[in-house]
C-alpha cells in the first residue's frame, strides 16, 4: 500500500525510502484501523455539547478525540473520522498529542439534579427547596 500524496507533503524524497519513515506510515496505518474498529464499537455512543473543530459534526459520535496540548480555552476536539488529519488552527498543530475520550462528559446543571425524593418536581411554582 503506498501512502497518500497528502501524506508525503513536506517529506524530502530522500527521507521517503528510509526505515523509520517506513515504520511511520505502518503504524499510521495500524492506527486508521484501530480508529475504525472504535468507531465500529461506540458508533451509538454521543458527546453532547461537543462539536468537532474539522468537519463540524455535532454532537461528535463515538469517540471523541481531544488535543491534550492545546490551551484549556481554546482545545480542540476532534470526531474519529478527523482524528488522523492534519487539522490545524493559530493555537493547534497536527503535531499535538491527540486522547482518546470514549465516555460522554456529563455537564448537567446540579440544580436541575433530580433527587433520591419520588415527589420532587423543579418545575412546581410551589415548591421551594429547605435547604436553600
């Protein structure tokens, strides 16, 4: 299997027939097919409230793929099909350490927390909590 032309961008054709450049392209590969069979297992699985930077997918199926480098503020969250490109922003590189995320966030309200009580409802005007 001989690599794609976007894969050799920026490698001197001398560089191209050496060993390591060689391993580099097999576990590239290695790692397209374990993102496959991933995708393939959590297909069903969804972030909500997360959108990826690339192709825009929102919510991001399956696993979520988030820069451990970029800023806080400003990371980069990507879905598995995007997670092998060679996306970049002004604060993301493709050189960036990419984390698998396989469990959805929980970024539910705490106020809007259903309680261990069976007659709660947060919707009843009448109600007002005692432990405020």
């Amino acid at each position: 299997m001989h690599p794609r032309p976007n894969e050799e961008e920026g490698v001197p054709e001398e560089l191209r027939h050496l060993p390591e450049y060689q391993e580099l392209l097999e576990l590239k590969r290695l790692k397209k097919r374990r993102l496959r069979e991933i995708r393939e297992e959590g297909s069903t699985m969804q972030h909500p409230g997360y959108k990826c930077d690339a192709c825009g997918v929102e919510p991001i199926q399956g696993t979520r793929w988030h820069c451990a480098d970029c800023p806080a503020d400003n990371a980069v969250d990507l879905c598995s099909s995007c997670s092998d490109c060679l996306f970049q922003t002004a604060s993301h590189s493709a050189e960036h350490r990419l984390e698998p995320v396989s469990q959805p966030d929980s970024f539910l309200d705490r106020d809007y927390r259903l309680p261990h009580a069976a007659g709660y409802n947060y919707l009843d005007p009448n109600y007002y909590p005692a432990n405020r």
